[in-house]
C-alpha cells in the first residue's frame, strides 16, 4: 500500500492511499484490528471499538481530484473548527513530512505492553501520488490549496464571531466525551472522486459494467461453474473460495 497522506483526528482517520496489490479491505482490516486492540488495551475496555458498518473508500479518478482529496485530508482539523492552521494540529499527520523518503515510526511507549513481539518501530514511507511528475509539483499546489481552504474557514469564523477551539481545549477533552448532537449525514457516500463530469460518467460506466460482470459470474459459480473467471479486482470470492480472476 503506497501511502500519500493521512491525519489522525479525535475519534477517525482519514488516508490517501495507492492499492498497488489489490488489497485494499485486508489492510483496512488489519489496521482497524491494530487500533481497536491497542487502545481497548490502553484504556482497560472491551467493548467495540469502531462504529458499525463498512469503510468509506472514494476512488480518485484525476489528478485534480487526488490534490483535493489530499488537501481535504490534511484540513480537517481547520474545517472541524479545533485549529486555524493545519500546522498548529498537534495530532499525528504527514503535513510537512517528506515524499519519497523514510521515516522511523515508534510505538507510543504507553503500548509497550501491548506491542509484545512486535518490533519497537515501524519504517514510514509518504510516497509521491503516480499523477504527479514530482513532489515538487504536488507540493506547490498543495500549499496554495491548504492556504486557500484555511482562509476560507478563517473569513468564515470572523463573520460569525466564532473561535478555533484550539489543542489546549482538544487535549482536555475526556476520551469518553461525546458530542450532544449527532453530525448530520447527508446519506451519499460516493464511490467516485472527479471534478470533471466527463470522468466521473466514465468511471461509472466501467463500474457498472464491472459489476455486470461480476453478477453472471456469481450466478455462473452458484450454478456449479467453479472455473466462472470474475472480473479483476474481485476480493471477497477469492479469498473465500480462491475463485479464477482475471488479470486486466
């Protein structure tokens, strides 16, 4: 998994990521897994850890939509209202933090004993997004939208005579704190990620199609065709039940 972005806020995280392996849900899996046990060891609980359902997996279909989606990453904090710069988050993220190089990642020595036979660190590379010539390139067009967004939210809060919460008020809050009012969900959660509506047709044509696919597949295996080939990027049925995918 080759990672370009991620930010770790209060109670979610968000990551931009490339799956280069297919192997998207497994990870997902595993670091959830990871997260859960770790800070149920922490805090001496056993209860679930994560809100039911699925992750949200938005797929980026252009280069434009790679730097929003990157630039939404790393402003949540601004947007949320906790802090008017991304800099001034002092949460875990890659604003800042060198493409193409590796960075030694420790365990918090509060986990110690959690982390048994794991080894102490972890090497972290942020890699520059396949869309992009160089990280010069990405860079450059990433302060000027963090800048942007955050002046925007900035203007926003002055208009309204409202204040950033700041990290003295976020590092006070109560780990069992929740909020008194549910967020609003507006009940989409898109599949796609493309500023061009031209692109956006296209991946939903070729999604469709892929799922057409996928579907007389199924059916065909369910009828006794064991050697039924799926269209590639089939996960759940090969991993269950080592199904014939195909390569392109």
């Amino acid at each position: 998994m080759q990672l370009h972005a991620w930010m770790l806020m209060s109670n979610h995280y968000h990551l931009v990521v490339t799956d280069t392996q297919g192997r998207l849900p497994e990870f997902a899996r595993l670091l959830n897994s990871l997260v859960a046990r770790a800070l149920n060891f922490y805090y001496k609980r056993k209860e679930s850890f994560w809100k039911p359902g699925s992750y949200s997996a938005v797929q980026l279909c252009s280069k434009s939509a790679i730097l929003d989606k990157i630039a939404y990453t790393l402003a949540n904090p601004v947007v949320a209202g906790l802090v008017p710069w991304v800099s001034h988050w002092k949460g875990a993220h890659s604003f800042r933090m060198d493409f193409d190089t590796e960075r030694r990642a420790l365990w918090p020595a509060f986990l110690s004993g959690f982390r048994k036979s794991m080894p102490e660190a972890e090497m972290l590379r942020l890699v520059t997004p396949p869309s992009y010539s160089t990280a010069a390139e990405l860079l450059a067009a990433l302060d000027e939208e963090l800048d942007a967004r955050a002046k925007v939210v900035q203007a926003q809060f002055k208009a309204e005579r409202r204040r950033f919460l700041g990290m003295d008020a976020v590092w006070a809050q109560s780990w069992t704190d929740s909020p008194s009012v549910e967020e609003r969900s507006s009940g989409i959660s898109p599949r796609f990620a493309a500023k061009d509506p031209g692109i956006l047709r296209r991946a939903i044509r070729e999604w469709r199609a892929w799922l057409s696919a996928y579907r007389l597949a199924l059916a065909a295996f369910r009828e006794g065709t064991r050697d039924a080939e799926f269209p590639a990027g089939t996960y759940l049925m090969k991993v269950r039940f080592d199904v014939v995918v195909a390569t392109q």
